[in-house]
C-alpha cells in the first residue's frame, strides 16, 4: 500500500513537471509573438523614413557628398532593418513540432533572433528620424 501510495504521488509530480513546461513554452512563444507584434507597426515607418532620406540624398548629391553619405548609411540601415523583419517572418515556424527540448531551443533562438531585429529596426528607425530632423 505505502509502494503504491507512493507511485502515485510520484506521478502526480511528474504530470504536474511535465504540464509546467508546456505552460513555459507557450509562455516563451508567447514572448517571440510579442516582441515580433511589438515591431511589426514599425515597418510602414521604415520605409516612409527610408524614401525621405533618398529624396534629400537625391537633393543635395553633388553639393554635401559628406551628408549624402551619411544619409545614405541610414537609408542602407533601415532597408537592412525592414529586410531583417522579412527574412525573420519568412523564416518563423508558428508550428514547429518536435520535442520539448527541441521546441525549447527552437523558440529560444527565435526569442533572440526577433530580439536582434527589434533592436536592429527601433535603432535605424530612430537614426534616420533624428537625421531628417537635422
């Protein structure tokens, strides 16, 4: 009796272990969803900063090859941003399947690939603006 009440308890715990990482993963793809919506709304203003930075360059191209450089640079960085975006969702399994150690990695590494766009398209989004503001 005391084998069996103990065999039970111990599966107990393992279903409640097993259950707790399933909510860990949804939290975790939670998180990439998050991160990429948070995002996401950026990518009309990208390329609306990126064309106005061409329209200067194309102004003042002969005059200032000094600040036509620099805003070519930016304009260079913010197509490299909004192409990051799209490489990242062409790239995104919403339903990858495999184990949970496998689906941990997975998400993982999407978490810090949409991480590094976020981080890649907020920053040539504010050096463009700040440019166009000069």
């Amino acid at each position: 009796m005391k084998n069996l009440l103990f065999l039970s308890l111990l599966l107990l715990l393992s279903c409640q272990s097993s259950k707790k990482e399933e909510v860990d993963l949804k939290a975790l793809k939670d998180e990439v969803f998050e991160l990429h919506d948070e995002v996401m709304p950026l990518m009309g203003d990208l390329r609306r900063v990126r064309k106005s930075l061409m329209l200067q360059v194309d102004t003042i191209q002969g005059t200032d090859s000094e600040r036509a450089a620099i805003l070519t640079e930016a304009s260079n960085n913010l197509n490299e941003a909004n192409e990051g975006m799209m490489v990242w969702m062409r790239n995104f399994d919403p339903n990858f399947e495999g184990s949970d150690e496998e689906v941990l990695k997975y998400l993982t590494d999407q978490k810090a690939s949409i991480e590094e766009v976020n981080k890649n398209m907020k920053e040539s989004l504010k050096k463009g603006q700040e440019l166009l503001e000069n």
